[in-house]
C-alpha cells in the first residue's frame, strides 16, 4: 500500500499541519505574555473618527490571552454614531464577573485595540445610511443580554455567545464568526434551534456542546463539543479547530 493511502500516516500528519498553520498565523509568543504588560494599543486598522463622521459599526476578534488563544478568540462590537468623537466597544469579559462585576463591558477603549498583545481582525464592517439605527440596536441588546452575570469560558455563555447573541438580533451585520469563536453556538435559555449569527441560515445546538449549522454567511458547520468542523463551498475555505478558516474569504 502506498504511504498516503496509509490511515495511520494522515492520523500523524493531519494535527502537525493543523499545528503549523495555527502557528503559521498566530505565533507562539501570545501565549507566554505577562498581562500586566500585554499591548491594549490600537492597531492602527479603525477609521479614525475624526475623518470618518459618517456611523460605522465593526466587529473584531483576536486570540483569547494564555493557552486559550491557541483554541479560541475573544470577540467584540464597537459602534460610531454620525458626527461621534469616540468608538463605543461592547464586550464580555470573564474576571470581571469573578470580582463580582457585570461581565458586559462597554467602554471607550481603542476599537481596535489589540488584545493582550494579540492583532485584532476585521470580521464585520458597516457604515453609512441606517447605520444609526443599528446602532441604537445593538446598544439596546447589548444592555439587555441574558448572561449579564455569567461566564464560562467553555461552552459559554461567554464574550463570542455575545457578540453572536447581538448578531441575531441584528442581522443587518451579517456577520460570520470565525470557526474558533468558541461559545458562539452556546443558544439563550437552553434553546436547541436558531437562526445563524449570520441571520442566513439555522442551526441545531445541544448546549454548545453538539450541532450543526447551515447558512450562506457560514457554510456548513459540525460543532463537537466546541471545537468545529467544517466547510464553506462559496471560499471556498475549510474550517478546523485551533486553526481556523483555511481558505478563501
């Protein structure tokens, strides 16, 4: 039998290629980061607000900090309303409900702001006419979240089950979050169907842990306890876990 057609060589190969490319992206040093002294800097890829006066809304998402970035992402909304002088940022943060805090986090830091040290990327960018509105939206589901006071990093509710939540809610974003969004299929009030963060497809979810979701935005995805599967025939890209999206956008 020829090598390549040999289960065992793909069993050893497939995670050292998987392994490569998470690394390939993302490096290894995020991991070994002191947070006291971890960049929270602007990445210099937001429009400036003050040449930019018309609403935008963006989403953006980086490697969580610690040996969590090498499986998920933090994710995040920051919103300008026309003729703003600041971004809005919307966020989950874990700690903060460990210190006895709202895990929602709206403040005025950089929208772009890397995430200890981690680069933020672009998932979702919107402006223009009616963006307004969205916004006014998205704050009003953001302030009314369901897990204001919970967290779990693993299956959710955390930062990704969010951003995902403001999503459906707002499905003007259109937004497709990353296969590594771990916590994005974690549905409210142990909902077992919805429609995609997308707002173009469904998805099946057994606490996050187990399902399946079909939609335009996303393709088709195989959640098995958080970790997902998947293909996106329009990339065309592949989805895995740790690594990402691995293809076309």
């Amino acid at each position: 039998m020829r090598w390549w057609r040999r289960k065992s060589f793909w069993w050893k190969v497939i995670p050292v290629m998987v392994l490569a490319v998470m690394i390939g992206k993302f490096g290894i040093c995020h991991s070994m980061a002191d947070w006291r002294t971890a960049s929270r800097a602007s990445a210099g890829i937001a429009p400036d607000p003050a040449t930019h006066r018309e609403a935008i809304v963006q989403v953006y998402g980086a490697r969580a900090f610690g040996w969590r970035g090498y499986f998920g992402v933090h994710t995040w909304v920051a919103v300008k309303p026309t003729n703003a002088a600041d971004f809005t940022v919307y966020e989950v943060i874990g700690w903060r409900v460990r210190r006895g805090a709202p895990a929602i986090y709206i403040s005025n830091r950089p929208a772009d702001g890397r995430w200890f040290d981690a680069m933020p990327e672009i998932l979702a960018d919107v402006r223009g006419e009616g963006v307004d509105k969205m916004i006014q939206r998205i704050d009003r589901a953001a302030r009314t979240y369901r897990y204001k006071d919970e967290y779990r990093a693993w299956p959710g509710p955390n930062s990704n089950t969010f951003v995902a939540q403001i999503a459906r809610e707002v499905p003007e974003l259109k937004l497709e979050l990353p296969p590594t969004a771990i916590g994005k299929d974690y549905l409210l009030d142990g909902a077992v169907f919805s429609k995609t963060p997308s707002g173009t497809g469904y998805q099946f979810s057994l606490g996050g842990l187990l399902g399946l979701m079909v939609g335009r935005e996303e393709g088709m995805e195989l959640n098995i306890l958080g970790l997902i599967f998947g293909i996106d025939p329009l990339g065309p890209a592949i989805k895995l876990p740790m690594a990402g999206r691995i293809g076309g956008t």
